[in-house]
C-alpha cells in the first residue's frame, strides 16, 4: 500500500464517521427536543386544577396498589417463617 492509498483510505474512513456522527448527533439532538416538549406541555397541564387532581389519583391508586403488594409478600413471609 503506498502513502497516497493510506491517506486516501484514512480520509475516507474520517468522513464517513463524521457522517455517522452528525446522524448521532441529529437523532439525539431531535430526542431532547421532544423530550423538553413534552416535559413543557406536562407543565403546563399541571397549571390546570382537573389535570392536576387526574395525576394525583393515578400516582395515589398505584402507590395504594404497590403498597397492597408489598403487604401481601410481607403476609406470605410471615407465614412460611410460622411453619
């Protein structure tokens, strides 16, 4: 292989992942767009009292229902240390 390939093949091989990396780099720019969308759109509903109050009861009845699990496996530890 000569100097002139070498450099050639090495130029070749930089513009190409300069090419991937603005790909990379365009796809994870257009995510944290939409990530900071929506995180302003969620904002701006929690201005609004019925948004509020329906994020509210649904954060409440899953935390009921991981609190009712954790009992349940509490009750059946309980149990099998009795036997």
């Amino acid at each position: 292989m000569s100097i002139k390939e070498f450099f050639k093949n090495a130029f070749n091989d930089m513009k190409e992942d300069a090419k991937a990396q603005h790909e990379l780099d365009k796809a994870q720019f257009n995510a944290v767009k939409a990530e900071s969308k929506a995180q302003w759109e969620e904002a701006k509903a929690m201005g609004r009292p019925e948004t509020r109050k329906a994020m509210m009861k649904d954060i409440r009845q899953t935390q009921i229902k991981e609190a009712n699990e954790r009992t349940l496996l509490a009750q059946e530890r309980i149990e099998k240390t009795k036997k």
